[in-house]
C-alpha cells in the first residue's frame, strides 16, 4: 500500500513540475485576459475531475 502512495506522490510532483512548465512556455505571456481566464478555469475543471481522459475520447471501439 506504501509503494501505491509513494507512486501518487510521485506522479503528483510530475504533475504540478509539468503545471509549471506549462506556465512558462513560450506563448504564455502573450494570452488575453480571457485566454487567462478559459485556462484558470479548465485546471479547475481537471481538479474537480470534469474531464474525459484522453482514451475515453479517442479509443478503439
């Protein structure tokens, strides 16, 4: 059970790194205040679980 939560922790880390890098990429500075918002508002989305993972959407049949 330790070794499921030290894998969580990790992804986790992974995560908020790739959040970071995300910010930062170039392009970034350049977004309207409406971009801004859109975006703030989806990570909110994601945090709360309101997505469709990727596989959902475009997996076999």
């Amino acid at each position: 059970m330790s070794e499921v939560i030290e894998r969580l922790e990790r992804i986790e880390k992974l995560l908020i790194a790739l959040n970071s890098k995300v910010d930062n990429f170039l392009g970034y500075e350049s977004l309207t205040k409406k971009e801004r918002e859109e975006l703030r508002k989806m990570r909110e989305e994601v945090k709360r679980g309101d997505f469709v993972k990727f596989e959902e959407l475009f997996g076999e049949d």
